[in-house]
C-alpha cells in the first residue's frame, strides 16, 4: 500500500494557453492556405500540449520505504524530519534561501512544499525540496514510513 502519492498537473490555464499557441501558429500558416492553417492549429496545439503534459506529468510517492519525487528515489533512512511550508516560506526556499546542491523538485503554480534535510553524510545534497498541494500528507507519509 502507498501511504501517499501525487501528481504535479500543470493547472488549467496552461492547457488553455498551449490551444491558443495552436490558434497562433495556425494563423500564422494562414497565409500559405487552408490545409497549412489546419496543419499548422493542430501540429501547435498538439505540440504545445505535449510539453504542458511532459512538465505536469512528474509524481511524488512514497512508496516501499523511499521518496520517489520525480526522477530521484530517496531512501527515507537518509531524510530528516520533514518540514512543511507555507506558501511564503516555500517561496523563500526557492529564492534567496535556497542551496544550488539541493534537490529541487518544483513548480512554479505550487504555492506549498515540503523541506527534508538530507542526514547522509555521504551525500552532498543538503536538502529535499519538493512542490506538493498536501505538505502536511507527505510528511505525515514520511513520517510513518520512518517509524514502521
């Protein structure tokens, strides 16, 4: 059973926006003709929203006593304890307080995250920072997977 898992779906307005790139590019083939409008609406939109569901398709699991946050799978015996952030904290860590050796899983349209302080000593990551609508889940997950 995994006790939490998540995904990082890009919200509404993206795939709005990834239509009218598609409206754009079609208006843009306009000119050349009727067939390469249509080509050009479809190939944009399809193109567009490929990318929107690419970057909106990263998960966050916690499963078999690891964190799995997008391509990194971190044993949970090598995390601290984790710390749950606010909206405002969270863009503090991802600005002026954040680490360029930290692992970084984050997006944007996300206004709350997680922070675990990683206790290997072998590893040079000092923390985990990941994007998540339910900090408090996750680390309550974290948590239990620690003490069982």
């Amino acid at each position: 059973m995994q006790p939490y898992e998540e995904r990082l779906s890009a919200p509404r307005s993206w795939w709005f926006i990834a239509f009218l790139i598609g409206v754009s590019v079609g208006l843009i083939m306009l000119p050349f003709g009727t067939l390469p409008m249509l080509g050009g609406l479809i190939g944009g939109a399809a193109l567009a929203c490929v990318a929107v569901s690419s970057y909106g398709s990263a998960r966050v699991r916690v499963v078999a006593d690891s964190l799995v946050a997008g391509e990194a799978k971190i044993p949970v015996s090598a995390l601290g304890t984790p710390q749950v952030l606010d909206a405002a904290e969270a863009a503090a860590w991802r600005t002026y307080k954040a680490d360029p050796r930290a692992f970084m899983l984050l997006r944007s349209y996300i206004p709350t995250a997680l922070r675990v302080d990683v206790t290997d000593p072998e590893d040079p990551t000092p923390y985990v920072y990941v994007s998540t609508r339910n900090p408090e889940a996750l680390a309550a997950a974290l948590t239990a997977v620690r003490s069982a």
